[in-house]
C-alpha cells in the first residue's frame, strides 16, 4: 500500500514516432495496456521536438517517414546533447541486414522488424529501460564518488586566511570533479614560508589521488633539516617508486625570507614564475629543471636572488597559459597574456588581482585542463 503522503513513481514514458497512425495507435495502445505512458509523433521534427521537451525513457522510431527518414532523425536525436543519452528502438518492415546495421551505427539500441510482435516490443522496451536507469544509477555514484574525493582534496589545500602571515592568494579551477593540480603553502622556519604549485601529468582521477600523497611528502622534507633542494630530491626518490605508466609531475617551489629580502627557487620543468615588481616592471624567474618522479637521477632549476617589499611573485601551472581542443592557445601567447595581465593588476590588492588575472586569462572559457594560480605579496 502507498504510504500517505508519498508521490506515486511516475510511468515510464516511451514516445512512438511514426507517419502511419495505425502503428502509432496499436503501440500506444499496447504499451499503455502494459503499464507505460505513450506520446505520440507523426514525424521525425515534431519527435525530435517532444523528446528534447518531454524527455522520455525510450523512442520507438520508424524508418521509412517522408522528409525526415528515420535514420535522420536518429543521427539528429544523438547528436543533440539535450536528446543524445535517450535509447532508440527502430520499429521497421526494412528486415535487411544492412539496414539494421546501419540503424544500430548511427546510435540506436536496438531493431524489431514489422510486422511485430506485443511481446518482442515490450520484452526489448523493458530491458533498455532498466539498461538506461542502471547506467543512471552507476553515474550518479560515481558522480557522489567524484564529490566526496573533490571535497576531501579540497580541504587539504590551504586557505589564504588560515595563514595570513604567508601574504598569498589563489585561483583553483579543476577540469574534473577532482583537479590533477595541487598547491600548498606552509611555514618552514620561523623566517621563511614556503610556496609549491605542482602539475600531475593527465587530469583524471589518476592525477588526483596523488595529490594527497603531495601533502604528507612535503610535510615530511620540509623545514630548518632539509634545504628547498633536498626536499624535492626526497619527493623525486618516493615518487619515482610509485608512479606508473609514465605518470610524472612538474612542480615549483619557492621559499621567501623577507626579513633578509630574499628568495630560493627551485624548479622541476615548471613553467617559471612571473615577478612584478613595485615599480610594475615583470620578469620571468626561469631556471630549468627535470620532471618530477620520471628519473631517479634529477637535476632541478635553483634560482636566488633579492627582493623588495611590495614585490609581487605569482605562481601558476601550465593550464592557465595553453588551450587545446576547438580555440587552442599556444605557451607562448598565453605566457604574455599572463604577464600583460598581472602588470596591469598591480595596484589592486592581492585578492582582487588574482580573481582579476585569471579572468583575463580564462574569461567564460570552461579550462580543459586544471589551473592554479597562486600571487604572493613579498
């Protein structure tokens, strides 16, 4: 019995498109008889038009239909995103092997010939259903799966108000759920703070789950026993036990001592950070370096130099700077768009000059790969 108050589950919703009426009304029938709720087209626009509105859990299409065939409609229903993941059963007296493969490429689930049998329609209607509302299922876990692991790396990544004294904000776009990208920012002696921006290789789940193992590796070599450069040598060592399949990462770490107005890079084949100075001049700190956890031998970029108060030093990975797929970018247009952008932010307080850069750089442009960028006032 249904409790009081619940809503009964809505019928599953199966829109027959076909030019005879008869077929159109002997399926109707057919179906409402067996529980389901039929709509009704008589052409392949006005099916493609009620199936983008009403969306229903299945599509008996006909092949042969004036103007618009079947097959038309069918390339037309799976290529529109609103349309694409609904299943198409083709219902047509064409019983050649041809059509039916052709029909089964172009994106249906399945073929009954006419004349057809109730039960043959019904059998195959209810078990795409069901196909369709398992894979549903399975999406939405591994979508609940996605949430929790981008929620989990996101409270390891530090906030720029937990540590107010480390004078850093930061920008952090994942193309997935969970990023590939990985920041952190930490004290390493009472004089110096450090800053590390790393890129894993690839930005799938892969790429994220290492991301923790980051955290406790930085943790564990860094502070007044080890220099900048011991301590990525130490990740390199662990790195190069775990990784597979070519996995790697480039990372940048950077320490400040500004009681002593000075500061230690060391690069790992990172793009190289970008100082702007008070005055508003920008120059790139390069220093070339290997990957991280690809070699067991390295050598890593070591850059030391001055700095000024008011300086300004922004880190970022290389999804900030390049863009493949329909509008690419290249490194080197996006490096001077970069730097052109954190010149003209200069005297916007720290904050607003990183949300302001980013936008410049990533505007309504959904990143293909992940970003992270990171401004530290000296």
């Amino acid at each position: 019995m249904l409790r009081t108050g619940a809503t009964p589950a809505r019928p599953p919703r199966v829109l027959i498109v076909d030019d005879e009426i008869i077929n159109v009304e002997t399926l109707a029938w057919m179906l409402k008889e067996a529980g389901f709720e039929a709509l009704r087209a008589t052409s392949g626009p006005q099916g493609r038009a009620l199936a983008a509105s009403s969306q229903p859990d299945l599509i008996i299409l006909d092949i042969m239909m004036p103007g618009e065939s079947g097959f038309d409609t069918c390339s037309k229903l799976t290529a529109d995103p609103a349309t694409a993941d609904i299943p198409i059963i083709f219902i047509s007296g064409l019983d050649d092997v041809e059509n039916k493969v052709r029909g089964l490429k172009i994106g249906a689930v399945d073929y009954v010939a006419k004349p057809f049998a109730r039960e043959e329609v019904l059998a195959r209607v209810k078990i795409h259903i069901r196909l369709r509302r398992g894979l549903r299922a399975l999406l939405a876990e591994q979508a609940a799966k996605l949430a929790q692991i981008r929620n989990a790396q996101q409270s390891i990544l530090v906030a720029p108000d937990d540590l107010p004294e480390a004078r850093f904000a930061v920008r952090y776009v994942p193309a997935l759920e969970a990023g590939g990208d990985f920041y952190d920012v930490f004290p390493w002696t009472d004089s110096v703070m450090g800053y590390f921006v790393a890129d894993i290789a690839g930005h799938d789940l892969g790429a994220s789950f290492v991301t923790s193992s980051l955290k406790a590796l930085l943790r564990q070599n860094t502070g007044p026993l080890f220099t900048p450069l011991e301590t990525l040598k130490n990740i390199n060592s662990v790195l190069t036990t775990i990784l597979r399949d070519g996995k790697h990462l480039t990372a940048a770490l950077l320490c400040i001592n500004r009681p002593r107005s000075r500061i230690t890079l060391i690069n790992g084949g990172h793009p190289p950070p970008i100082l702007v100075g008070a005055t508003g001049h920008a120059r790139l700190l390069a220093t070339d370096g290997d990957v991280i956890g690809a070699f067991a031998a390295v050598q890593f970029g070591v850059l030391v130099e001055p700095v000024s108060p008011g300086d300004r030093i922004f880190l970022y990975t290389d999804g900030l700077i390049e863009r493949f797929g329909d509008a690419p970018k290249r490194r080197g247009r996006g490096l001077t768009e970069l730097i052109g952008a954190c010149c003209r932010t200069g005297g916007l307080p720290l904050e607003r000059a990183v949300t302001a850069i980013a936008e410049a750089t990533i505007g309504a442009w959904r990143p293909d790969d992940d970003v992270v960028l990171m401004g530290i006032e000296v």
